[in-house]
C-alpha cells in the first residue's frame, strides 16, 4: 500500500536516522515512496528493487516471513571488488607479486553461497579454506580450477589424505602446520602415497590488534608456531629433504580489526618472519595474512570494534605498501598475497526479513478525572504529582515518584494497600514518567538522573523471528547489525522500541542498534497500522549467523530464497528452500516423527473410549495435530 508523502519528514530524514547511505555502501537505498530498494550498478544504469516486491514474490511461492533473502549480485559484486582493488594496489606500487583471494567456508558454508563463490570467483582464482575434513569435503567438491585450497585447523591422517589426494589432482593444496605434532605424520603420509604436498606455516606474532577476536595473536594464541618451534619444523623439514615444498607462511591477524595501524604493524612483523625465512633459504613464494578485513556495521568508519576506520582501498594498499617497505632493505622478492576474507565478502548478500505480531506498549492505560475518594495518603500524593508533572522540577520530581511507587509496591505486599489502588498507582507513575521524559527531551542537556527514562518507557514490538536461530552472535558477542523498517520510510516513526522474538527467553530480543552511525538502545519505529504489515530488516548479517543458530524453543531455519536482479529492472529467483517443518525439527533430536503422530492418535483413541471426546472431534483434533506436525515453526500471519 502506497502512503502519502509527511510534509514534515522526508526519505532523506529516515536515510539519515537509521543511517543507510554509510553501512549499506551504495547498496541499499530508499525511493520516493519511502521504500527500501537493494540498488546494482549495470552499464546501463543502477537498477533499483524494492525489498517489498521481492518478499511479495516470496509470498506468491507459499515462502511466508521470516525469510532470509541472499542478493547474489552483492556476493559477486564483494569478490570483484576485493579482488579488483588488490589488484589495483598492486600495480599502483609495483609490487612485483599478484593477489589471491581465498574464502573460509566457516562463515558461511551454506550451498548456494560456496557454489556462486566457487562460479564467479573463478575468473578471480578464488579459492576456499576449509578447517576440518567436513569443510574439506565441501571445498573439494566445489574448488574451481585454478583457486587456492588452505587447509588449516587440526589435522589428523584422513585430513592429510584427502589434502594429498587434492594435489595428485592438480589443486594447489596448501597444509598450514598448526602444531609441531602435525609435522611427523604429514612427512609421513606424503612418503606413504608418494605424494609431495604444499606446505605453510603459522606463526604467532606478538602484535596485538583491537576488536572482539584479539586472542588469535600473541603466545597464548590456540593457533599457531611459537618462533622456537617454527626454526625447528624448518630444520625438521629440510632433514626430512621437504623444505622445498614449503612455500607460503600464514599468519592470521584477527577478525573484524577497527583500526588500520593495527594492521599495518601485524603485517609488518609478519613480513619481518618472510625475509629471515627467505634468507634461510626457505623457498617461501606465498605469504598468507588471514582475515581481518572488517565490516562497518555501524557505517561511521570509527574505532568502534562493529566499525573501521579505513575504506577497501586503504586495506590493500596498508598491506601492499607495508610488505614491500619491510623486505625492501633485505632484497627479497616480493610474495603473493593471500587474504582470508570471509565478513567482508559475504556480510553484504544476506537481509533477514521479519513482521512485527503486536507491541507492548509502557504507557497509562485510562486515569481518572481526580484521584478516587478514600484513595491512601501516598497514591493522592502521586495523583498531585501527575497532575504538577508539567511544570516541576525535572530531578526532583522524578526522584519524588520513584519513591513513591516502591513505597506503594512495599505497601501493597504488606497488604496496607490494595491491588485496584496499586495499578492506578503504576498508571500515575507511567503518566508522569512520559511528561518528564518530553519535558527532558527539548532541553540541550538531559540531567543525569533521566538519561535512561526513554529507553524504559520504550514499547517492546514482537518479531516473528528466532534470536538464538537467526542472529545468533547477537546474543552471544553483542554484535550489532543494521535494523529498520523496510516501507513507511516517507512518514516519521513516532515510537520508539526494543525488539522482542518469539523465544521464552529474556535474552531473545535485540536492544542495541544502529542509528544516525552511532548506537542507541531503542529503534525508531512506525504505530503500528490495523491490517498492514510491517516489517523490519536485519541487514549485512551474511556472515557466521546462518550455520551458527541453535534450535532454542525448537523454531528451526526460516524460508529462503536466492535472488539475482537483472539489468532490465526485474529479479529472478535463483533458489528457495523452505523453513524447517516441525517434524524436521523434531527428527534432529531423534524422536521419530511417525512414532510421535501414532503416539498421540493412541492417546485420542483412549479418550474416545473414555467419552472425553467424541469420534468427531477425535478426527478434528488429529488432523489439527498432522497439520501442524508438517507445518513451519514460525507464526502465520
């Protein structure tokens, strides 16, 4: 439905209140008709899709909210873009190495996602980095030709097996030696297959870097060589006549770094490591620097560890620039670069849509014209205090009410007071509390004492969505993602809210947000409107959250489509997959589904027999029961 235009408020008011234009990165926008459109450049022009229309056609394929929406064209957009501007610093330094892209699939491992990395990244020689024989696995079946293959993470005999295996058939297939004890059986794998393998290895260096991960540096790193072990697996290799097939050293600087002199150091000490090993004559060719690359969530390009202060091309140029300046003085030949960006690359390509169910709403339900006769001495005092609420002193009075309504709560548990008297007591407090909060509003400095009055008197709008499913890492690291309305963006939000799921659980709701390139602990929000939806977007949440989501009240993955938009203005749909059915959910905790439907037809049976239910409403009930054993997990709205 189409809304006429607020005269006080336009798009441009609500691109910089929830602050688009910075973490959406020219990728999303809003039209004239405050809708929030996904915008791809072509040759001919940017073409601009309404979020909207997508999640009608959605709708039309059965696939209701909650629905996690992947833009291929952003995925594709990312690997060109990373790829093309290394190359681009490459060149601008003269920098005698090329650049390889590699993707660790623990980010996102899902099909669809490795599939289109592995296509488009071909042309790129993007490769993947696989963890454990399960990534292992994956990667080989989907690895282009030409693309790098990193095995790091623990390795066992079938890990090296495999990995050997992937070299016979012509992958550069690298074995990053984690650990000293892995050393012995990868000499002793490859001499049993007669198999020479790549090699590289990790090492620990001592720079630390800010963010949330700053543990995968230093001595006490779970990963990696200490200097003494790395001299020693050198000497061990070259005893065993192996040096030859080590060529690329790793080190991975950490994840989500803010701060683009953090890295130029680690890349520095990094390089320092390459030269002296180059020196020993240690065949090194490749040099590995992991992850690291951030995503500004937050889009004000700061500190913040969900932000960064330096663009793409600054990251490529900081690590071209830094490894040519620190092997220069060595006369060592310049290596390839690899890079492990795995945020970065897919953060962008997945929006997670949700419709809001109902709001609860921190306000006075009715007052009274005066307070009621015979009302306690402390519940009159309140009712003055409403009524005065516009014209005292902001503090003080708020101080005032607060005593007097755990007064009044005290009372009323030690039955001086009664329940009637208490809720008017609560609704009093309520009242006065929003015309203190306004007041405090329209001053230059809020006092002390009100800072977090607009927070708490904040509604709770209930989304049809799984926290611990979908955004797992909100809950678990405190990551913030991009949150807001995708229509209505014309007209002013008028409330203001936290975001609440459908988990029997405190921690199911999401309170830190993006706003304006800072964070607040409410979201601006519309009223919401008798028999229209509305809906709120979870943006740049492409990275970790869709393998990393539990079962918590047993709401299982939401539907999904794939979409690639095309330069004549429409979309196709590339994939759908439809959420999990209750009885899929069941089944991954091992109850048996058809056990469970025969079970509870046996129970209905029994109570026919009991005449608790007649023969009629026995078959109404389990068909009931048989619906919704293969329905969804999610709410119908």
């Amino acid at each position: 439905m189409k809304t006429q235009p607020d005269n006080n408020w336009s798009v441009a008011d609500s691109a910089a209140l929830y602050g688009i234009d910075q973490w959406g990165e020219g990728n999303f926008s809003i039209s004239a008709s405050g809708e929030v459109n996904i915008t791809i450049p072509f040759v001919s022009g940017e073409v601009n899709i309404p979020v909207i229309d997508i999640i009608r056609g959605a709708h039309d394929r059965d696939h209701q909210l909650p629905l996690l929406l992947r833009i291929e064209n952003l995925l594709d957009a990312r690997i060109s873009e990373i790829n093309n501007t290394f190359r681009q610093a490459i060149q601008k330094s003269a920098y005698r190495g090329t650049y390889h892209g590699v993707f660790p699939v623990k980010v996102n491992q899902e099909r669809t996602v490795i599939e289109e990395i592995s296509r488009f990244g071909a042309d790129f020689d993007h490769g993947l980095e696989a963890g454990s024989k399960a990534e292992l696995l994956l990667c080989l079946a989907n690895l282009n030709k030409t693309g790098l293959l990193i095995c790091n993470g623990k390795k066992d005999r079938d890990f090296i097996d495999l990995g050997l295996w992937a070299t016979k058939l012509g992958h550069r297939c690298f074995f990053v030696i984690e650990s000293p004890i892995e050393v012995p059986l990868i000499i002793e794998r490859s001499r049993k297959l007669e198999i020479r393998p790549l090699i590289g290895l990790r090492i620990k260096v001592s720079t630390k870097v800010g963010g949330l991960w700053t543990e995968t540096s230093g001595d006490r790193s779970s990963f990696g060589l200490s200097t003494p072990q790395l001299i020693a697996t050198v000497d061990t290799l070259r005893q065993a006549d192996m040096v030859d097939c080590l060529q690329l050293l790793h080190c991975h600087l950490g994840s989500q770094i803010p701060d683009i002199e953090e890295i130029r150091a680690a890349v520095g000490e990094a390089s320092r490591f390459y030269a002296d090993l180059v020196t020993e004559k240690v065949p090194l060719r490749y040099l590995d620097l992991g992850g690291g690359l951030a995503v500004d969530y937050i889009g004000n390009q700061s500190l913040h560890s969900h932000s960064r202060n330096y663009n793409l091309a600054e990251y490529c140029c900081c690590l071209v620039e830094t490894i040519k300046a620190t092997l220069a003085p060595h006369k060592v030949d310049h290596p390839h670069i690899i890079t492990e960006s795995g945020r970065a690359t897919v953060a962008h390509t997945s929006i997670l849509l949700f419709d809001i169910l109902n709001v609860m709403r921190y306000e006075a339900i009715t007052l009274p014209s005066s307070c009621p006769h015979n009302s306690h001495s402390l519940v009159s005092q309140q009712y003055q205090l409403y009524k005065n609420a516009a014209k005292i002193d902001l503090t003080r009075g708020y101080t005032e009410a607060l005593t007097n309504r755990d007064r009044i709560r005290e009372m009323f548990r030690d039955g001086a007071i009664r329940l009637r008297e208490r809720a008017l007591a609560e609704n009093l407090f309520l009242a006065i509390l929003h015309t203190l909060s306004d007041r405090a509003e329209q001053l230059e400095e809020i006092p002390v004492a009100l800072m977090g009055l607009k927070a708490n008197l904040a509604d709770i709008y209930y989304g049809n969505f799984s926290v611990f499913q979908s955004l797992p890492d909100t809950w678990a690291i405190g990551q913030m993602f991009p949150i807001m309305p995708i229509q209505y963006l014309n007209e002013r939000p008028d409330r203001n809210a936290s975001i609440s799921d459908l988990t029997c659980d405190c921690d199911g709701k999401l309170d830190r947000f993006v706003l304006s390139g800072g964070e607040s602990k409410t979201l601006p929000v519309h009223q919401l409107k008798e028999g229209e939806d509305y809906i709120l977007g979870t943006f740049l949440m492409g990275a970790y959250q869709e393998t990393l989501g539990d079962l918590h009240n047993l709401f299982g993955d939401t539907n999904v489509i794939n979409i690639r938009i095309n330069e004549d203005g429409g979309f196709d749909i590339i994939e759908e997959q439809s959420g999990d059915t209750i009885s899929e959910v069941l089944n991954m905790l091992e109850y048996n589904p058809t056990s469970f439907y025969k079970g509870f037809r046996d129970k209905l049976e029994l109570a026919v027999k009991q005449k608790r239910i007649s023969v009629t409403e026995r078959q109404k009930i389990l068909n009931q029961f048989s619906i919704q054993l293969n329905g969804q997990t999610y709410f119908k709205t």
